[in-house]
C-alpha cells in the first residue's frame, strides 16, 4: 500500500516461530535482512524477536515506492527465505499489515 503523500510502502510483518525453531528462523531472517538492505529501493528493514515472546517475530520494512516494494516481493531470495520459513513457523506465512503515516 502506498503511502499518498509520499509514495512509501510501509509495513510490518508478524510471524511465530515453532517450538524449538526460533533460532533457526532468527538465522534465516538475519541472512534475508543483509539481501533486502541492499535492495536500492529498501529504505528500512528491521527485524526484531518479541523479548516477552522469543518466538514471535516482527519486521518493520518501508521502500521507496511501490516498484521497489515489487522489486523486493518478486526477488528469488525472497521466495527461499518463504519457502524455509514455511516448516518453521506457526500459520500460512507473515502476517503484514500495511501503515500509512499521519503527517
């Protein structure tokens, strides 16, 4: 979604790791994390672990616009970070919900 003044994508996404997996997932995400930085479109990426829930798992993302937020959903390196995440987490996939700024 994009944000209308500005042309930002904003978002965050959720997950929950299976039991015993959160380390697994913590190693994947931090590999994604140093490819999606360097997405010349990428303006944030920032992945954290809940400290009351070590298994849950939050990413704040914003990109330039949406070509670039295409540009990171369709990049090969996405789609096997999703595929492993599959067995390792609880539910489909991410969880993301889309912001819009308030000024």
């Amino acid at each position: 979604m994009t944000d209308q003044k500005s042309g930002a994508v904003a978002l965050y996404a959720e997950f929950t790791a299976k039991e015993g997996k959160a380390d697994e997932v913590e190693a994947l995400l931090l590999d994604l994390t140093t490819k999606v930085r360097a997405e010349p479109g990428n303006i944030v990426f920032d992945p954290h672990r809940r400290q009351e829930a070590p298994d849950d798992f939050f990413v704040y993302e914003i990109y330039r616009d949406d070509q670039a937020f295409q540009a990171h959903i369709t990049a090969d390196y996405g789609r096997v970070f999703n595929e492993a995440l599959t067995d390792l987490i609880i539910g489909d996939g991410s969880q993301l919900t889309w912001l819009s700024p308030l000024t």
